[in-house]
C-alpha cells in the first residue's frame, strides 16, 4: 500500500493531454480532471442532433447540417424567424419525437418536441429550440414556444442551447417547456399540436 | 325480482327538488340526475377556498371574504393588477400551500402556488388564480402568470376560475401553471420564489 500510495502521489501530478488535441484542443490535465474536461470539451465532435434515431454520426460543426439534409431527409426544414411547428398524433403511445428545422439569421435551428416517461407511470412533454453552432454562437438569440388555444396561452422564452449539449442533458437539466400530456388537450386539436416558435437575435430584444 | 324492477320503474320517472332548493334553486331532477346536478348546482354553498387548511367552512359567497379576512388573518392582501406573489421557503418537503390575495377592479382574487406529489415520487408546483365570485364573473377577467430568471422566462395566460370550483378540481383538470420543482432553481432565488401576478378585465386585454 506504501506503493500505492507513491503511484498516486505520481499521477496525481502528471499531466496529460485532451483526447481532442488533434482538434485543437491544447489542455493538459490530470487524470482525475481528464475525464470531465473531455466530456465538455469544446473541439470534442458533434453528434448527430437526431433525437428519437440509432444514428451513430459524428464529426465537426460544419458537417452536421450536411449529415441532416442527407442522412434525414424526413425532416421538414422551414424559413423565417416566426414559424409555427406542427405535432401529429401526439396522444401516441410510448416516447416519441418530433423534429424540423428552422432557418433564420443564417443559422439553422433543430425544434424539438419529445414525450418521454421521466417519471415512471408520468408522461410529459418537453419541447426546445437548439442551435446547430457553438454554446458561444447561441448567446446571440434567445427563442420563444407559445401554444394557444381555449382561452389558455403556456409560453417559455429562453437562449437555445447549442447541439453539442445533446437533447438527453438540455431535458435532464429543464432547460425546456416541460407541460403534461393533458396540458396538451387545452392546446391540440384532433391529436395535433402546433407550437408557435419564434426567433431573436438578442440585440433586437 | 318482478317488484323490484317494478320500484325502478317508478324511481326512473319520479322528479326531486335540488337539495338547494332552499337557496333559491328551482331545478327538479330524476334521482339519477340528482347527485351530478347538486355537485354542480350553481346555489350549492361556497366552501372556503382556502387550501392546505382543515377549515370546513361553508357559505354564501357574499360572506366568503368576511370568512378569508377574519378565520384566516395571515393571508397577506395586496392592492393592484399587477403585483408579486412571494413563495418563500419552496424548498420545504412535503405538500406545501402558499396563498395570498389580490384586490382589483372591485374584486378580490385568490391566488395559489401547491407543491404536490400528484404522481408517486414526482412534486411539482401548480399555481393558479381564482375569482371570489361566481364562475360568470369570472369571465370578465384574464389572469397572467409570470416566472423570470437567469433569462428565462415561463410565462401562463387563462381565465380565473371561480372559488366555487375548489382548487384541487382546478389542478385535477390541469387548468393552472404546472412547473416541475426542478425547475424553480431556474426562477428561484435563495429558496424563494417571485411569481408575478398580473389580472386584466376582458375587455381591455
Ligand atoms: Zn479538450
Ligand atoms: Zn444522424
Ligand atoms: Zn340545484
Ligand atoms: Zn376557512
């Protein structure tokens, strides 16, 4: 155990680098702070932002909008700062998503609708705006959802996150709308849910 | 059996007075009907709106507010359209009740923040504001509600309800802003939460 002991003291000092300093990144890091580091790190790859999917993509920011337009051709991309993102059948069973971009600023946003079973035997929905950019890019916005209908009006206002935080921890952290699947009877209608989804440029706001 | 179904006969065409007959209802109603209708009835007494309490009050809604500022003097009344309900302490375990009033436009609101566990293991707020008036009044106003913090915004807009509906019917049929505990640390503040509280005649909104 003295051994042990001495081995520790060592690596306790030593310093290693980032496992993406191919990508540029030029931490050093004790390994007790490496894994951490590299989980956030800002040159580690993008995933495909694809919730919902067994797509195993990854690679730079600047290939992640080519990925989509190839790999998920389903998904309906529309432009403007104002648009209205409509869900269908969302009394379905089970976890579902809905997904589509949304272009405006010259960037491209991922909206994203989920219903998930956080809580056991609890289905909820959570809906967010995402940047396809960087954490630093998205500072520049902020996004609105708004669903209206019977009198009743649920809005969240937010800065998008940016798509290297992926949907999983956005909703883990309730950084989103998060409304009941009853909620969604005030707003649906015959199983439809549109969700009004504005974008702002934080300077305008 | 032959007599039974005879009695059935009877009791399926025999109308009974609503048992608030007394308080002016003039409805007469097949005993079938009768239960429905009395839970309903629109001269069934108030019962004091106050929630968390053990009170079991009940009355004309002409005395409710005499019975809210003399039985239950720690609820804090403010003056205004638009103020700033406090909640302190969130972090308190357990089913937790804030309530205070607002007076305005000749009428005074109730407005609820419960912590609840309405699904086992799961707590989340619902806030909500109610009419000391009758469900009819109630439809001259809008209420907004309001949660701001490290820029986010959670915003809900819909009609009061009356007191007369009590306020776990409200929450039952979702008819509030539902906001997950978690949540609260993006709005919260040192364990306290500002929520604010703004309420608009119909006509002007
Ligand atoms: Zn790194
Ligand atoms: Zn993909
Ligand atoms: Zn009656
Ligand atoms: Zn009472």
């Amino acid at each position: 155990t003295v051994r042990n002991l001495a081995m520790e003291k060592v690596a306790e000092t030593v310093k290693f680098p980032c496992k993406y300093a191919s990508n540029g990144c030029t931490m050093r890091l004790l390994h007790t702070e490496k894994r951490i580091h590299e989980t956030n790190c800002e040159r580690r790859p993008y995933a495909c932002p694809c919730p919902g999917t067994s797509c195993k993509w990854e690679g730079p920011l600047d290939d992640v909008l080519n990925h989509l337009l190839t790999a998920h051709k389903t998904i309906t991309t529309l432009g403007g700062e104002d648009i209205v993102f409509l869900a269908t059948d969302i009394h379905l069973p089970g976890a579902v998503d809905w997904v589509m971009m949304q272009c405006c600023f010259d960037h491209y946003f991922m909206l994203v609708l989920e219903k998930q079973e956080r809580h056991e035997g609890h289905q909820q929905f959570f809906a967010v705006v995402q940047l396809i950019g960087t954490e630093k890019e998205a500072n520049a916005f902020r996004y609105k959802l708004e669903l209206v209908g019977h009198g009743r009006k649920l809005t969240w206002e937010a800065k998008p996150r940016s798509i290297h935080c992926s949907i999983s921890s956005v909703i883990c952290s309730n950084d989103c709308l998060i409304f009941e699947t009853a909620m969604a009877s005030h707003f649906g209608d015959n199983g439809n849910l549109a969700i009004n989804v504005t974008i702002y440029k934080t300077s305008y706001y």
